[in-house]
C-alpha cells in the first residue's frame, strides 16, 4: 500500500514566501506581492499577485489550496509551477475599462446588488453601503468585463461611496433594477437542469423543485426579484425558499408533495447540506424561508 509523503518542514508563511521567490525567479522585472484577501463569511485566504509595468488589473492567485497540496506531498518546484502557469492563462492582454465608480453619475446605470449573510459578515459590512433584507444583506457591486467571456466585479465600500450623496433607499432601488436588467432572473425545474446535464437520460419524476438564479456575481440576488417571485406564486401558491448558496435558490411548492418533512426537518436539512456540500465562503444562509402567495411577505422560519 503506497502512502503520500507528508511534507511538514514549511510553516504556511514559509511556504509563501518560497513561493513568492519562485514565482518572482520566472518574472524578475515583476513585483510580487503576497497580501490577505477577505472573502465572503468571514473568510480570508492569503493571495499572490504579479504587478508587471503597465498592467494596472492582475489576478490573484489564493495559495492556501497549494499549501495543502504541499502537505500531502506535492513537490515545491511544481507548485511554483502551476502558480506561474495560472497567471500567464488568466492575466489580461487589454486592459478593461475600469469608470470612475467615486462619481455616481458614471456608474449609476450599472452598480448592482448581491446577497450575503449578515451574520458571517457583520465586521466586513460596518466599512460596506448595505441593505437588510431577512436575515441577509444585499451589497453592491460594480460588474466589469474582462474580454474572452470573463468577467469581474468591484464591490463596493464606504471609502467608495462616499461622495456619491445618494440616500439608502433609492441606491438598494437603482440596484435592483440594474441587476434585474443586467442580468435577468431565471427560474427552471430541477428535471430541466438535470436533462440538459444528461442529454438522452430518461425522463425524471417532477420533484416541484425549481432553481431561482441570475447569471450575474452572485445569483442568489433574483431573491430580490419581486415580480418573478409573484410570477412563481401566482402558478404554484405558497412556497419555500431553501438557500442553496450565493449563487441560487431552490423554489418549493408547498402543496407538491415530495418534502416530507417538519419545519425543524427543513432547517437540519439546509445546515447539513451547507456544512458538507457547499464551500464556506458561498454559503448563503442557514435558515428556510417561506413566501406568502396572498401578501408577497417572504418569513424566516424559526
């Protein structure tokens, strides 16, 4: 039986700034910089960027997933490698077109909103512009193309926002229509998704699941999307809300069969899923929520 060899003499600040040398040894005119990045949830992964003259947008490479590899006995030298090999793939040939996001009328027509959990982001949305919405908080975001069908975005702080002069209210409003015209809500059954992932299976067994979603940075936002909400509604009554991640929701009937389970059932089903399937920094929420056909009110179910 063959076992990895575990490699245990670098400490994770060690290994990058080995890496940092190795990396810089390929760009010596560059300079590399190794800097925290925090992430959604509360998470902060350790990044690597190379600044080469005249490029003013670089991508950052996290290097806590090599630092791993390097633990189960992946060699230093590959590793210098493939962090090389992904900056050459993914840096930018032209640069994009970046607008003057500290002047509101510039960006007024394309900030856009995204959804994230309140709690594991209580200290990061203190230096952020927000919206409370449930248990979660809708935050901005400036989308920008990157050529070759990528995209980034710039999400938006206090440092950014604070000359625009625009109050809470008609900001979360401008938002949420840029991101419903920018990017369009879509809903489809989960029998719809699995078949165009499997061509020519056979047909499933209509659970009433539907996948609620946008193609933007962050999905999950449709959410907010109170026309497709009424629009589901008006076909199917009540329904849950489970929330799969940042990036979508599920839609449930109440009346379909198929969820043979209590409220405390539904709630235990969501957290097991969030804690084994789905990665920290794209969980959405713990909780279930519940939308009322006959109000529009969506309920936290507690």
């Amino acid at each position: 039986m063959n076992t990895a060899v575990q490699n245990t003499a670098m400490t994770f600040q060690q290994f990058t700034q080995e890496i940092r040398a190795g990396v810089q040894g390929r760009f010596p005119e560059a300079d590399i910089l190794i800097t925290p990045a925090e992430k959604n949830n509360g998470l902060t992964l350790t990044g690597l960027t190379v600044r080469e003259e005249g490029r003013r947008v670089t991508p950052t490479i996290y290097l806590n997933e090599a630092y791993d590899s390097y633990k189960k006995g992946a060699a230093l030298a590959e590793l210098i490698a493939e962090v090389a090999d992904t900056y050459r793939e993914n840096r930018l040939e032209q640069e994009p077109e970046i607008p003057d996001f500290t002047d509101f009328q510039k960006i007024k027509d394309i900030v856009c909103c995204r959804l994230v959990n309140r709690e594991r982001n209580r200290e990061r949305l203190e230096k952020m512009p927000h919206r409370d919405f449930l248990d979660l908080a809708a935050i901005y975001y400036i989308p920008i193309e990157m050529g070759q069908d990528c995209s980034a975005s710039l999400t938006m702080m206090d440092a950014h926002t604070a000359k625009w002069q625009v109050d809470a209210g008609t900001l979360f409003s401008l938002a949420c229509a840029n991101t419903e015209r920018l990017f369009p809500a879509s809903v489809q059954s989960m029998e719809k998704i699995l078949q165009d992932l499997c061509p020519g299976s056979p047909s499933l067994h209509e659970t009433g699941m539907h996948v609620l979603r946008n193609n933007g940075s962050g999905g999950a936002a449709a959410m907010l999307n109170e026309g497709i909400l009424q629009w589901f509604a008006g076909k199917y009554g009540d329904f849950y809300i489970f929330p799969s991640s940042v990036h979508e929701v599920i839609l449930h009937p109440v009346k379909l069969p198929g969820l043979a389970l209590e409220k405390e059932g539904l709630l235990d089903m969501v957290r097991e899923i969030n804690r084994e399937q789905v990665p920290p920094d794209e969980v959405l929420s713990d909780n279930v929520y519940l939308y009322h056909a006959d109000t529009g009110e969506i309920e936290i179910l507690s």
